[in-house]
C-alpha cells in the first residue's frame, strides 16, 4: 500500500509546487544572510574611512563591525542549537544570553581599554551600520520563516 500523496489531493502534481512546512531551523540561514548584508555595507564604509581618516579609520570601521556580528552571532548559534531540541525555549535562551552579553562585552572592553589607533568617530559608525544594517535583514529573514502553530491533522 503507497502514501497518500499530498500533492495529488490539491491538483497541483505536475506544476513543480511542493507542499511546505515549518521552516525546519532558521537561525544559520538568517546568520548567513545578517553577516553577507553587513559585510557589503561595512566594505564601503571601511573602504570611505580608509580614505578620509586612513588605515586607522577602515581598521576602527572593521573593529565595530566584528564585535556587532560576533555580539548577534553568538545569539543565532544559540538558537540554532537549542532551537533544536527545544524550539519553544529559544526565546528564554535568548534573554539570557543577550544578558550575559552586554555585561561580558562590557567588561572586556573595560578591561581592555581604548587602543592607541582607534578612530572612535569610525568604530561608533561601523557598529551603528552594522546594527541597522543586521536588524532590518534578520526581521525580513525571521519574517520569510514559517511556523507551525498546530499539528496537521491525521488522515
């Protein structure tokens, strides 16, 4: 005895549309799509220090832009990995994370201190960018996923 196919019973076999699902875990595909976005856009902006403040400047740039992927990054790790064995507990994960974060970023750059070569006009900028840049693609993205709010039913 074969399975029903889904397609034969909504007329659509043969038009090459499959029948969708909840996306199965979205968060590494919306990494990609944050980090290539923000890559062009920091590449121009790098490539604009460069020339009005010099290496300093682009080097300043760049510095913001990783520390804003590596501080959004680690957040879509974690969802990706919790996300699998506990879809509805990302969203915790993500509040403390996001806690864990802000004071471990801080702290570090407290403790670090300002580098002698920073341009602190261009970093700000670069991180700015960045952040803007990073939110309006992973609210598009997030906004392309699909969720299953109910089960199917059986036939």
């Amino acid at each position: 005895m074969s399975t029903p196919d889904p397609a034969a019973d909504s007329g659509i076999r043969g038009t090459g549309v499959t029948v969708s699902g909840p996306t199965a875990s979205p968060w590494l595909g919306i990494l990609a799509r944050c980090t290539l976005a923000t890559t062009v856009v920091i590449g121009v902006l790098a490539v604009v220090a460069g020339v009005l403040e010099g290496p300093e400047g682009a080097l300043s740039a760049l510095l913001g832009f990783a520390l804003v992927v590596l501080f959004f990054g680690i957040s879509l790790f974690i969802g990706h990995f919790a996300g699998k064995s506990n879809p509805s507990g990302a969203l915790g994960l993500f509040a403390v994370t996001y806690a864990i974060k802000v004071v471990g970023f801080a702290a570090v750059l407290f403790f670090l201190g300002t580098p002698d070569w920073l341009a602190r006009t261009w970093f700000f900028t670069g991180a700015v960018v960045t952040v803007m840049v990073w939110q309006a693609v992973e609210v598009f993205a997030f906004s392309r996923t699909r969720h299953q709010l109910y089960e199917d039913e059986t036939p």
